[in-house]
C-alpha cells in the first residue's frame, strides 16, 4: 500500500519508514495522522516484521503540529485537533503493541509532537546538528503524541515538566544528557549508524524484545510487585489450558486468562491421553488448570509430552482447599491492567473437522464481541428479568462456552451442570427454575423420554435451542408438546465463532415438516452464500456449499497457515456443508454429497454419551449456579 505522507518499505525484516513532506517540514496534519494508524495497522498484520526504522526526508526531522492549518480553522481548531490527534494517537498505541522495536534516526529539526513520537522509540540515534524542541506552549497548547508520558518515561518526570513548561530547545549532546537521545553519530555516519542498529534488532529474538518493550510500558502505571508478578508470571499472548467439565472454575479459568491477556484453552475431557498429547504439542500451554478427576490422565499425557506443563489442580466436587484455591488467596488485589487488542485470541478450541487431525481455532476478543453485537440486533433473541440459563453443553465446544458467555453478557445467572446427566438435568430444572437451555437432539429425546420427566416440574422453561446433529420432525413435534415452550435451532461452526443462522421460534411451523427441517435463515451482520463446485452462485433449490462471511469470524487455525488459507477465501468462511435455498428464503443442509463436503457444526463431531456428574459444588457469587 502506498501513503502520501510516509513512505513505507519493509526489507530482510525492517520496516523502512520514512517522513515523506520534506518540502514542508514534515508536518502533523491531517493527512499524515491518518496515515499513521494506517501504517500501524498495516505493520501490526505482517509476520516477517521484527525491527522498525523511523527517518525523515528534506532539511527537518519534523517541525511538529501543522501550525498552518491550526491558523485556516480557528472555529473549529479544538474539535479538528481531536479528530486528527485520534487517530496518530491509536497508530501510537499500535505501534507500542508490537514485538519489533523501534529506532529513530533524528537530523535537524524535532519540535512538538515529533519529539514525543521519537521520545516513544526504543533506540533514538541523532545526528550531531539535530535539535529537539518542546514548541507546544509557544502556541498556546499543552501537549499530544503521548509526550507527558514517552518524555517522562525517558527523562523524568520533573525533567520533562520542566522542558514543556520552559518550551525548551535542546541540542543533540543536551538531549542525550537529559535522556531523549541514546546516541549522537556525526551527521555523516547517522542513517549508516541507525540502520545497523535496525539490522541487529531484526536479527535478534523478536518475541524477546517484544516482552521487554511490554514490561518497559507497565513501569509507570503500575506497582513494583505486580511488575514483579509480570516478569515472572505468564505472559500475554500464552495459552492457559483448562481440563475438567462445567465448573464454577472454568469462568474463573476463562475470565482470569482474559484479564492476563492469555488466550484459554478448554480441554476436551473425553479424548484420550494420546489425543491430548496431539493438542497440548501444537497449542503449547504452560500451565493447566485440571479438575482432580483428571489428574491422573494428564500426568501420563506430560510423561510422553513433548511440551512442558504445570499443572495446577482443583476440585470442583469438593468445596475444600485445592492448589488452585490456595494461589489465588495469595493473590495480590492488584489490576495488571493488560492492554488487550481486537485481534487477540480469547479462545482456543480444538475441532477435528473434515481431516480428523486437530485445528486450533483461534477466536478473538473482537470476534466475541461482534458476535455479541450480532445477536443484540437479532429479534429472537429476547432477555427477562427472570431468565436463568442452564449450561450443560461441553465447555470445549463452542456452543457451550459462547452461549454461557451470551447469557452472562446480558446479565443471565447461569445453574452449572458438570456434563450430561438426565435425572441430574431434570432435578436441577425443578430445583433452580431455568428458563432457558440448550441441547443436542438426542438429549432432547432422552428427557422427554425419561421416566422421571412426568413428575417433574418443568414449566419454568420458555426456550430450548437445539443444534448439533439432524433432527427429525416427530422428535421436534414431541418436544414442543412436551415442554410446552419456544423451540429455535441454530447452526454454525467454531471458526464462525457462534451462530450463523436461526430457525426461530416463528419459524416453527408444526403443520409444515418440510420447513422444520431447516436451518432457518441468517442472524443480523451475517452472510450466506450458496456456491458450486466452480465458485458460482447457485439458484434457488440446487445443492451447494454453504459459504459464510461474519464480522465474529475466526483469525485462523494455530500453526496452520496452508488450512487457514484454504478455509478463509476474501474474508468467506468454506464450511463444507453442503446445503440449499428454498423460495422462501430459508436454508437446509443435505447429507454430504461426497467426501469433500460434510457437516462441521460443533457438536456434529462430539462423541455423544453421557457425562457422569462430578459431584455438587456451590457458590456464593449471584451470577453463576451449580448443583
């Protein structure tokens, strides 16, 4: 991509970026403002980055804010000033995300926001000739760019007051007395000086640097033990494993891994110790929190692993003192204050698809939020002040961690059920009164037909969503008459990071079986397209693949870049499923055509038996239940 105001070339791993108005000093305008969050943006997404170099074209380094344009909108200076320094300020802070450092080569002049941009470089490399002035209160201005905290983070804070206050001019040797500059190089020597640096950064370890820079930023904002905590503890971007079933302390896995910018990873509990060896080797977690059941089985799976673990033990059917209990009461009440982007992964799950060998699914925090957006704006999708969800669903798919997550986000109280279990599952309906539940349709027709359902009280229910697997139009129709409430289907896969379509309960047509066995249509923000096996839109009521295009999209499968590619085709998602449209605009999937198309919901691969229950557990937290 090409910038009128800077220009960008990225060779053996260092980004080259140079100011580009040199005949008018290099200004702050608009258009450069702009710029910059778009070069930010464009270096956060490349994975051959590791080290940046920041120069400048013409006689000045950068004369600071565009005082030119300041003069031609005086009426509307302070709202323009916000609009422009907006976007320098979230480039700034993209850039301060990245593992690749970042040196500045500074000639002649830096006045203003230029000396906070240089200021927040990790290496400042000046010619002997340059000067660096604070210029902001010659104009009647405080500061921008972040220059209160990169000038106090390089020279003090009562030095740097000092410097904005006086509106000060330092010359090179002056500014690295006062810790602005770390290097004046004759002005001869200086880009040669400079890009070696660059050069060496590049070839040193990345994620490295990276961490140092993160931990660097924290210094001012936060107390000497938590930065104690940092250096020794996880570090953003790791994957925290979770291996037990539904559990109070799996949100307490989920949210803590959130909040210390890791990504978590919930284990399925019914593969083997070899099939867990496959996953742990590819998502490398350092840590697990496993439910004491399990213990046993992970450590065989760490004897033969490849990669090394703690593991960290709890109980959940046993409201006594745990490993895990005994390290969070040690735990200081202290925000790490962990910038998470967007792009972050939140998630991890692991789905064998169509090839039978695990994929990573990397879901991000943006994802998870637009998903929540997705079905804020979607009508069936109704909230009351009594709903209580019931989580029974496998917290290592999808559909049980996203629609928990949907209900907390709205403020629901969810009752927690360890896995499957249907005389459990209908005590817990008479005991905590959910109004809301999700199963897959054999679950469905195991409650209906269990014995003890005639005797029990399950009124309480007022939406039950199914998805999974097919389900039959007899079974729908028992269930509806049974429960006596709203029934609504979805579909969708992990990478589409919730659901893609609805049959809602409108939609539910008992006097029409053909119409019932439809996935329904659409959810708000969401696209379907039905293709053919040349990349063509089908007609109405011919077979294709269903293709689906999501703001909630996943970013890609972990370590594998040559599926990511081939599932993700111009932001659509290739499911796989093999489906149509009717004339009414509803969809339906088809069994698969041949073996190069197949379903890939969530749960179609689950190995469907019962969970036995772990044992009761309790808590005292209002917002989450379990029996």
């Amino acid at each position: 991509m090409s910038y009128q105001t800077i220009d960008l070339e990225l060779r053996d791993g260092v980004a080259h970026l140079a100011l580009d108005q040199g005949d008018a000093g290099n200004p702050f305008n608009e258009a450069f403002c702009n710029e910059w969050l778009a070069v930010a943006n464009e270096l956060a997404a490349r994975k051959d980055l590791r080290a940046i170099l920041l120069t400048a074209r013409g006689k000045y380094f950068s004369v600071g804010g565009d005082v030119r344009m300041f003069a031609q909108n005086l009426d509307e200076l302070p709202q323009r000033i916000r609009q422009w320094t907006g976007a320098l300020h979230m480039g700034l802070a993209r850039f301060a995300r990245l593992d690749a450092p970042m040196i500045a080569s500074v000639h002649g002049v830096a006045m203003g926001g230029a000396v906070a941009l240089i200021s927040a470089c990790d290496l400042v490399y000046a010619g002997r000739s340059a000067k660096f002035g604070a210029a902001y209160p010659s104009i009647g201005y405080c500061c921008d760019a972040g220059a209160s905290r990169a000038l106090a983070s390089r020279m003090g804070v009562a030095r740097a007051r000092r410097f904005l206050l006086c509106g000060e001019t330092l010359a090179a040797d002056q500014a690295a007395a006062a810790g602005v500059v770390d290097f004046v190089i004759d002005d001869a020597e200086l880009d040669d000086a400079a890009g070696e640096a660059a050069a060496g950064l590049a070839a040193g370890p990345t994620r490295a640097f990276g961490e140092i820079r993160r931990l660097f930023a924290t210094v001012l904002s936060q107390s000497y033990e938590a930065q104690l905590e940092d250096e020794a503890g996880l570090k953003p971007g790791a994957v925290v494993g979770f291996h037990g079933k539904n559990s109070i302390e799996y949100f307490e896995a989920m949210f803590g891994a959130s909040k210390a910018g890791c990504a978590l990873l919930p284990l399925n509990w019914r593969l083997s110790a070899l099939e867990l060896k496959a996953v742990i080797e590819d998502a490398r977690p350092p840590l697990i929190l496993v439910d004491r059941e399990f213990v046993p089985l992970l450590e065989r799976v760490r004897e033969t692993c490849a990669v090394r673990f703690e593991i960290v033990e709890f109980d959940s059917a046993f409201d006594g003192d745990s490993e895990l209990k005994t390290r969070m009461a040690a735990c200081r009440d202290v925000d790490p204050r962990i910038a998470v982007r967007a792009e972050d992964t939140a998630l991890l799950l692991y789905t064998s698809g169509t090839t039978g060998q695990p994929k990573g699914v990397e879901l991000t925090h943006g994802g998870i939020n637009f998903m929540r957006l997705c079905e804020h704006l979607e009508p069936a999708f109704s909230w009351q002040d009594n709903d209580v969800m019931m989580f029974v669903m496998p917290n290592f798919h999808l559909v049980g961690t996203g629609l928990s997550l949907q209900g907390l986000y709205n403020g629901v109280p969810l009752t927690i059920l360890g896995g499957l279990d249907i005389p459990a599952l209908l005590a817990t309906i008479e005991r905590d009164k959910p109004t809301i539940c999700c199963l897959v349709p054999t679950a469905i027709q195991m409650v209906i037909d269990h014995p003890d359902a005639a005797n029990t009280d399950l009124s309480s229910l007022r939406l039950v969503m199914y998805a999974g697997s097919p389900i039959t139009a007899p079974l729908l129709k028992r269930g509806m008459s049974t429960l006596r409430c709203d029934f609504m289907q979805f579909y969708g896969a992990t990478e589409t990071c919730g659901a893609v379509t609805l049959l809602r309960p409108g939609q539910h047509d008992l006097n029409d079986e053909r119409k019932l066995k439809s996935c329904g249509t659409p959810v708000p923000l969401v696209e379907v397209r039905i293709l053919s096996a040349a990349g063509d839109e089908v007609p109405d009521g011919e077979i294709g693949e269903f293709v689906v295009r999501s703001p909630a999209m996943f970013k890609g499968y972990l370590n594998k870049a040559t599926q990511t590619e081939a599932a993700l085709s111009g932001g659509w998602y290739r499911t796989g499923d093999a489906g149509y449209r009717d004339a009414d605009g509803l969809l339906y999937l088809v069994d698969r055509p041949s073996a190069a198309i197949c379903h890939q919901c969530p749960i179609a691969a689950c190995r469907r038996h019962p969970g036995r229950r772990s044992g009761p557990a309790t808590t005292t937290e209002p917002s989450v239940r379990a029996p």
